[in-house]
C-alpha cells in the first residue's frame, strides 16, 4: 500500500470511527488530541487499524506516534515488514 492509499484509507476510518472531519486529519496535526482519545478509545483505535490496515499496532508504537504523519510512517514500516 502506497502512502497516499494509507493517508486516504486513515482518514476514511478514522472520520468515521471517531466522528471526526477528515479535513481535520492532518499530517502535522496530533493524533490524540485531533481524535479526542482517552484510554477506552485506543482499543478501538487499534480495532479499526487491524480491520482496515492488517495490523495490530503496539502499546510501544503509540508511544513514538504524536501527529498523522508518524501514524503513516509507522504504518508504512509495518507494509514494508510484511512485504
């Protein structure tokens, strides 16, 4: 999957999921706070990644993930581990 297919696949979940504008989701904008997570919302933050990306991302991958742009970087090492 390309990074553009991962950017456009992301927001389309995640603006449905979490309720939220897609043009809120912006690269340099913070994950967290964009998306309004508290700790119940990551288990379905990592539900819907798995069911629209394949993978499962770690408690240690959301720890070096702050905005879009790091989500995207972390799902493209995970595309290119698997490839």
């Amino acid at each position: 999957m390309s990074r553009d297919e991962i950017i456009a696949t992301t927001k389309r979940f995640l603006s449905e999921e979490f309720e939220v504008d897609e043009n809120e989701i912006l690269a340099d904008n913070n994950l967290h706070e964009t998306l309004d997570l508290d700790s119940l919302d990551y288990v379905d933050l990592v539900v819907v990644i798995e069911e629209n990306l394949g993978f499962k991302p770690t408690a240690d991958d959301f720890k070096a993930i702050d905005t879009f742009d790091d989500f995207y970087d972390l799902a493209e090492r995970k595309f290119a581990e698997t490839a």
